[in-house]
C-alpha cells in the first residue's frame, strides 16, 4: 500500500495520534522492537500495519523538525542496495528491434528484447511509459523514502541493445536522465553533464549494457560522450559453436576485440555469463576458469546468468521437442561453486540469476537466491569465494561474517596481464578478516586509439571506496568513507605509473566524481579527468 492509499483510508487525527506516541516511546526507550510498537500503535489506532518507509514518509510529512539521525537510523531499511557505498538507478529505454536473434531470448508484451516484462526493473520502465526522468526521480524518492542515500548513484542504461537504438533517441534518454538527477532541465547534454559535476545526485558512475558486435571505436566514443564508466558485455559462451548454434551474431574474436578497446580507453568491463547453454559441468567450470587464465579475457566484474528456457523463444521449441534440457537449480549450485576457486581477488561477481520471476520460467533454474544457495554449498564444504562482493566491508553485514580482530587494513598490489597490457590492483585489505576497503584499477594501456591515450599515458579504470555510502563532503562515524583511502590509492597508483616510465595519468570518471579528482590537480580533458604526474 503507497502512501497516498494509506492516507485515504484513515483520519488526518489517527496518524498524528500515532506518530506521536510512536516518536515519544522511541525516544523514551531506545531499545523498542520496532515490530512489537508498530504492531501494538496500529491495532490501537485502528490502522493497517505499516512499513518502516511509510512511517518515515509521514514523520518528515507531518512531524519534520522531529525528524533525524536516530529516527531514520531505527527506521531506514537494510542498505543492501547502497552498503557497497553507491546508489543504482536503474533505468530502461523503450523497446526497439534488436539487432541479435538469440534462440533463448524472450520479449515479453512492450517490453525491451531479452526481457519478459515483469522483472523489477521493466514493471518500473512500464508504469513510467520508458519516461527517462520518470524512472529515475521514482527510484530517487523510493531510496529516500527507505531512508537510505541516494547522493553518489550509480546510472545503469539496461534493456535490449542501447546503442543500437535511433541516435537521437540515445542522446535524449541519457540527457533526461540527468536532468532528472540535477532536477532542472538543461539545453543539451553538455550542459546537463557540467550541472551534474555539482548536483545534490551525482552520477558518480554510469553502465551501458551492449554486444561485443556492437562495441566498436565509435560507439566507445560514443559512450565517452555520454559520461559512461563501465560496460556490461554480453559474452554468454566461449565456444564459438554454441554461439553460432544460438545465433549469437558474433564469436570469440569480437568478444577479444571489445574487450581489449574498452580497457585501453579505460572502462570497467563487465562479463555476462550463461551456464548451461549447451554444456557439461566440467566445460562450464572449464570456461569460468578460462576468463581468468586467459588474458584476452579477464573482466573486471563477472553475472552469471544460467539458461532459462522462456516461453515463446526458439530455445522454448527445442526443449519441448526434447533437444534441449536445462540444468537445475542444484546443478547450478555446484558448477558455480565448484568454479569460484578460480576467481581472482580483483574481480567481482555482481550477480547470479536474472530477476525474471519463477512463474515465467518454463524450465531452468527458478531460484531467485542463488548467490545464496551458492554461499551456503561453500560454506558447507569449507570454501569459500575470494572475490571482491565477497570480501568487501559490506559482505560482514551481508554473510553474517565473524570477525576475529580488529580491523587492520594494508595496502596491497597485485599486477597481472591483461588484453595485451598490464593491470594493476591496488588495494586495502584486511587479511586476518578477508575484507576489502577499497581498491584502484590501473592499467598500462596497449594499443589505445583515443586521442587523448598516448605513449606517456596511464590509466585509472575505477576507484572504489566500500561501506555504506556517505554524504558528499561530510564524515560520518558508521562509514569509511571519506576517511582518506581514496586519497592514498591515487597517491599510490601514481606513484606506479611513475616507475612504470608515465608521465601522464588520466581516469575515467562519472561526471558527478569530477569535482573530486579536481582536489588532487586533475583537470577535465575530452572525457576524462588529466595530471601530468613528472
């Protein structure tokens, strides 16, 4: 029930009654079970049981100079979608002809392609009309509402091929996006992106999704244009007969081509992967260690997606004539588990499973836990995955993890080949706990081909600062955050870029981070932020 519904159904009188002894009790005794009073007050006020969210909502409605810290505290909801210290907002486009003819992807009823229509993410774009401001200033006031920050967010493009879609269309979409994040309408893209620099919602990062087919030099620079700082690639096999037995579109080469350009213009890559697409156990572990030894692969950030078979897919007409058989969920289990010894510390596994709901999944895996079937198979088996969505501060909340000591952070360099250059990680960890602080990505590049990139050039692919997020310009005590890591890991990889004979370190950087890599002398130049380092 919204807030408005909520509103209709009650007295002005009833809600103020309990949201004043509400407040009081709270104040009273810090220690109230929040359940146990919101039972009690509603039953009392003749009200329906209300979440935390709307509570909060009222409270700053009615009762606002009663409304802070320790109020919002008590009430805010779990930070699972902020606690890695950023804020998503997910939008989509709307639906477009694809420029694939995968045989497993679905295209549910005005939905974008690969898409059912009743994921999350769509139902949100659909109720909106793919109104570009509308989905994000909706997501803004939900995390306000949940009582969770909403300043440093993380833009994320998904549905279909983006970059496929009308050109004019791709620059309207991502300038309504951030008008709607500076709240002001701007003239063009430009200004909108200067105005964000500055804005109380900063796009600090923003992620297209595309096909490796469709991830050439222009639409790199096209990306560039649009302050993009990571890409999601569709990989799904890295067998060239399974992609072509799927109708892919591309193979191995293309994969290795992307991959390579998008690193040597300093973007984070990151793999989608699709256990079970025409494979065994052991050729699914076989690859998953493969995007790790081989460095024409080696992604930044890993989904791994199992096949579905979805109704009304070419895919969904061979299983039922018995050509094609799913795994399940347990199978699912063990191939992932059994190939997370193989993940390296600099890569994070963001997701597993899609969000398509069980009841539109004709076979295949139906769990929406999956990550956490795959956790709990590691820990009854005394694994455990060493990446970094399993390491950072975050993950203690997350996995319930046991702490044996106190925090002891160090800083630590790893460095490895990679599409023809050399990565560095650097990071702090705590190895008693195995926990990760933060981290920065630097790379030697290659063979760049922006203008920008030349032989003198380093670069800084990401910088990233875990726990939950905290307010732009100001330290809080529960965060850490704006405690000075960020500071050292630039200080740090420049001084690596110095012995490595570079003079010259650009980053990329979300428009809305721009304004704090200026701190430390960089300047704007073309799309990324520049220092001469000698």
């Amino acid at each position: 029930m919204n807030q408005d519904k909520l509103l209709n159904l009650v007295s002005q009188k009833q809600i103020k009654n309990f949201l004043v002894e509400f407040l009081e009790t709270l104040n009273k005794d810090e220690e109230s079970s929040i359940i146990d009073l919101k039972k009690h007050l509603c039953a009392k006020y003749n009200l329906p049981l209300m979440q935390n969210s709307q509570i909060l909502w009222l409270i700053k409605k009615n009762f606002p100079e009663k409304f802070n810290k320790k109020i919002n505290d008590k009430l805010k909801s779990r930070l699972s979608r902020t606690g890695s210290g950023v804020t998503p907002i997910a939008v989509m486009p709307k639906p477009f002809p694809c420029p694939g003819r995968c045989t497993y992807c679905p295209q549910g009823e005005n939905a974008p392609k690969s898409y059912t229509g009743f994921e999350p993410a769509t139902m949100r774009a659909i109720r909106s009309g793919y109104d570009a401001k509308n989905q994000v200033q909706t997501r803004l006031m939900q995390y306000e509402a949940l009582g969770q920050p909403n300043q440093k967010c993380e833009l994320i493009i998904m549905g279909g091929t983006f970059l496929s879609v009308p050109l004019d269309y791709q620059y309207q979409f991502v300038k309504e996006c951030y008008d709607a994040f500076n709240g002001k309408v701007s003239k063009n893209l430009e200004q909108a992106k200067k105005i964000n620099q500055t804005a109380k919602h900063r796009v600090i990062g923003l992620t297209i999704e595309t096909r490796p087919d469709w991830c050439k030099e222009e639409h790199i620079n096209r990306m560039l244009e649009f302050g993009a700082t990571r890409v999601e690639l569709g990989v799904q096999s890295l067998d060239d007969k399974v992609l072509r037995k799927v109708q892919r579109g591309h193979g191995q080469k293309e994969i290795i081509k992307a991959t390579a350009l998008l690193k040597d213009s300093a973007f984070k890559v990151c793999y989608h992967f699709m256990p079970g697409l025409y494979s065994s156990r052991k050729k699914d572990i076989s690859m998953l260690k493969k995007l790790f030894s081989d460095e024409n692969y080696k992604p930044d950030m890993l989904k791994i997606y199992p096949c579905l078979v979805i109704p009304n897919t070419k895919l969904y007409e061979e299983y039922k004539k018995g050509a094609f058989e799913p795994i399940d969920t347990l199978e699912a289990v063990q191939r992932i588990a059994q190939a997370t010894k193989y993940f390296p510390p600099w890569v994070r596994v963001m997701r597993m499973q899609r969000d398509i709901p069980a009841n539109k999944i004709a076979a295949g895996v139906k769990a929406g836990n999956l990550h956490q079937l795959v956790d709990k198979w590691l820990k009854e088996h005394n694994q455990k995955c060493r990446c970094i969505r399993c390491r950072e501060i975050f993950s203690i909340y997350r996995n319930n993890k046991q702490i044996n000591s106190e925090f002891d952070f160090d800083l630590v360099v790893r460095s490895y080949k990679a599409s023809t250059g050399k990565e560095y990680f650097i990071s702090y960890e705590d190895k008693k706990n195995d926990l990760l602080a933060g981290f920065i990505r630097l790379r030697i590049p290659a063979n760049p081909f922006r203008e920008e990139i030349d032989a003198d050039s380093a670069l800084i692919r990401e910088l990233h600062v875990y726990g939950s997020e905290a307010e732009i310009g100001k330290i809080s005590n529960d965060s850490i955050q704006h405690k000075g890591l960020g500071k050292t890991l630039l200080a740090k990889a420049e001084e690596i870029a110095l012995k490595t004979k570079k003079t010259k370190l650009l980053i990329i950087s979300g428009v809305g981070a721009r304004e704090y890599y200026k701190k430390f002398g960089y300047s704007l130049k073309g799309p990324y932020m520049f220092k001469n380092i000698c």
